[in-house]
C-alpha cells in the first residue's frame, strides 16, 4: 500500500467487514503510523460494544453502522474531522 507521507489526511474511514484480519491490522498499522495521525472512523454492517471498545483502545476515534444516513455520515465525519483539528492545534 502506497501512502503519500507529504498529504495531510484528516479523518481515514476503514471498513470493519471486507478485510481478512490480517489485511486489516496491516492497513491499521500504516494508517496509524501517519504523522500526524488521522482520527480513524471504522464502518461495518453491525458493530457491537467489544468492536467499539477494541477500536476506542486501539486510538481509533468511532465505529459507524451502516448502512447509514448522509446526515449521519456527515455528523460523524466532521467530529471526527474536529477531533484531528483540536489534536495538531498548537
């Protein structure tokens, strides 16, 4: 996977479904490894409080279930976006 370490990504959605377990964490591990560090939002068809712990400790920021509205889309992008903001702010 090629990441350009120049751009500056604010928010990264990650699928929770579509990815084998290893193909998952290796892309985690990238994502996370970015400076500086998106907010992470994970999406998946059903989400549960385990997942959400897991990814919450994991430094991601939420997990969203699809499939979902555009408002709800949208509200969960922009925490997300303002997450990041508040983080690299001086």
């Amino acid at each position: 996977m090629r990441v350009s370490r120049q751009a500056k990504y604010s928010v990264v959605l990650l699928p929770a479904d579509n990815l084998a377990s290893h193909e998952w964490c290796s892309l985690w591990g990238v994502v996370s490894l970015l400076d500086p560090r998106p907010s992470i939002l994970v999406y998946t068809l059903k989400s549960n409080s385990r997942m959400w712990a897991s990814v919450l400790a994991a430094g991601g920021f939420d997990v969203i279930t699809t499939p979902f509205s555009y408002e709800k889309f949208s509200d969960a992008l922009l925490s997300a976006e303002d997450d990041f903001n508040r983080r690299i702010a001086p």
